[in-house]
C-alpha cells in the first residue's frame, strides 16, 4: 500500500467526520434556538450526570439511584418535546458514518474495516484512471460464433474451435473465481477477434469485485504513457509493479523502443521474481517473431512464466457484424 492511498484513504474517514460535525452541531444549534426549554434539560442531564458519577464513585448507591431517576425524568421530558416538535433524541447525539471506529478509522490501534474499504476502493480508482479496462463479464461471452467443425492449426494439428473455446472460457472462470496473488501468469495467444481482450477483463471485473487492486494497459497506450513519462518523473511503474494482478493487452501492437524494452523487462522480470500473476494477450502466435520482436530475455520469461492459452476460431467481431 502506498502512502498515497492510504491518506487518501484517512482523508475520506476526515471529510466524513467533519461533515457529521457540522450536521450534528447545526441541527443542535436550531433545536436550542427553537426550544430552549431541551436546551436546559440538556445541561441539567449533563449535571445530574456529573452528580450520578461521583455518588456512585463514593459507594452512596441511595443517592445515586435518586439522581438516576430524575435524569430519567427530565430525558422523557426532554424526548417527549422533541417528538412532538418534529425532532429525535438522536438529533441531539454526534452521528457517525461507522459505529465501529467512530469515524477515526481505527479500533483498539487496528485499521478499520471501513478505513480498509476506502483503501481498496481508492486504488482502484487510480488504478483505472490510469488506463480504463474495457468493461467485461464472462456472462457475455459467446460461444456460439466459434465453429464446431476441425480446424487445422499452424502446428499441424487438429481441433475443434468451439470446445477448444468452451474450455478456455472455463479455465478462465475458474482462474478468476479462484483468484489468490499467487496465481500464474496467463499468455493469452491468438489472432485478433477471437476474445481474448474479453476474457481477460472479465477475469479482471471478477477479481476487483473480490477487492483485489487490479491494473489494466492496452501495450500501445502504455508504452506511449512510458515514454511521455520518461522525464517527468512520474512513477507509472510502481502501481503495475505492486498491484495484484496486471493485464498488458496486445502485446506486439506497439512501437517499441529501447527504453520501453527496458521497461517491458522490468515488469515481466520483476513481476515473475516476486510471483505476482500477470495476463498478457497478444496477436504473436509465433515464437519465432515474439523473439525477435521483443528479444530473448523478455520471451523467455514470458514463455517460462505463464500458462499459455491458444484462442482458435474465425474473428467474431465480423462474424457478429456479418449478421
Ligand atoms: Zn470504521
């Protein structure tokens, strides 16, 4: 977790706190004005209190239990005015967003669920702002334009392209379904329009429901993000470092240059090193060309890293144009 999220975070519980303050302290101001007769109540509630305490901290139970009774008096009086004047005991309480922390965002010394919900929350909107993931869902994945007749692959053998899919689709599912941050690595291989952009979001819409920070960049757009960024300073890199699992779509469709290489490097090889899952997707079917285009270290590692899913069929964005 970076420092940015986490203030970020705090100042959110901050904002809250400020807003009930001013809610609390407002309406409370207007019922003293309107009824300054709950407004004398309210002090003479506060002494008997002070009285209440201090008997029974001197063990004079007799007394303790009269002045009891007559706070509970002058409260029914008190509760019975603001009723009928359209009001509540609780306007008169400090509210808060979470019961638990008292909008503070910690309980006992230990973060606070509702602290921790902001957290996630917040990293996941920079993340996206980042580079917004294509909206996906398995649910609207389609089976039916992948055809059912055999299909001869570049390697010789055969397949069919619709049970081929409908196991993908179903590694997919389960990969999402069962995601931890020591999942492996996808390869997504294949040619365009065979969904291999869908699939991957929708493992990403799953896993950001779970709460898990999740960082999505088309190749192109990333790598020309990385190289405006270059001297500025900005730090693209540690989110897509750090996050719990990275999409990198489209590999081989941008312009590489050296330092993007170097970049690319860093991702694949630092990711791999700490085990953090990554899914790649790309139109290189070819080894080959994977090598030359993006060099030994990095195919390697690709290659040795991931599990590799080969997508097969004719492009279903024309096919679905088509009808
Ligand atoms: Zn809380």
């Amino acid at each position: 977790m970076s420092a940015d999220g986490y203030s970020g975070a705090y100042s959110v519980l901050e904002r809250r706190r400020l807003e009930k303050r001013a809610i609390f302290f407002a309406k409370r101001d207007e019922i003293y004005s309107r009824l300054p007769r709950v407004s004398r109540l309210t002090d003479e509630i506060t002494n008997l209190g002070a009285e209440y305490a201090l008997a029974k901290l001197e063990k004079r139970t007799g007394d303790a239990q009269d002045i009891r009774k007559k706070m509970d008096t002058l409260d029914r009086e008190r509760a019975r005015i603001l009723t009928e004047n359209g009001y509540s005991r609780q306007d008169l309480e400090m509210q808060y967003f979470c019961d638990k922390c008292k909008d503070t965002g910690f309980v006992n010394g230990k973060v606070c669920d509702c602290l921790k919900e902001e957290i996630v929350k917040r990293r996941q909107r920079l993340l996206s702002a980042a580079s917004p993931a294509p909206r996906a869902r398995f649910e609207d994945f389609s089976l039916e334009f992948y055809p059912k007749q055999a299909k001869e692959l570049p390697n010789g053998t055969f397949v069919v392209p619709y049970n081929h899919m409908k196991q993908i689709y179903e590694f997919c599912k389960n990969y999402a379904e069962r995601f931890t941050p020591a999942n492996k690595s996808l390869l997504m291989l294949g040619n365009a329009g065979l969904g291999k952009t869908h699939l991957a979001c929708s493992i990403a819409s799953v896993c950001m429901e779970k709460g898990y920070t999740v960082m999505y960049a088309s190749s192109q757009s990333l790598f020309n993000k990385v190289e405006q960024a270059r001297y500025s300073g900005e730090d693209l890199i540690g989110d897509i470092l750090n996050c719990d699992l990275f999409i990198l779509d489209d590999l081989g469709a941008e312009n590489m240059t050296n330092y993007s290489l170097s970049v690319l490097y860093n991702i694949v090889n630092t990711r791999m090193i700490t085990g953090k899952p990554c899914i790649y997707t790309t139109n290189i079917i070819n080894q080959n060309m994977l090598t030359r285009k993006y060099g030994e270290k990095i195919t390697s590692r690709l290659l040795g890293s991931c599990s590799r899913l080969f997508f097969v069929g004719d492009d279903v964005r024309i096919l679905k144009n088509s009808r």
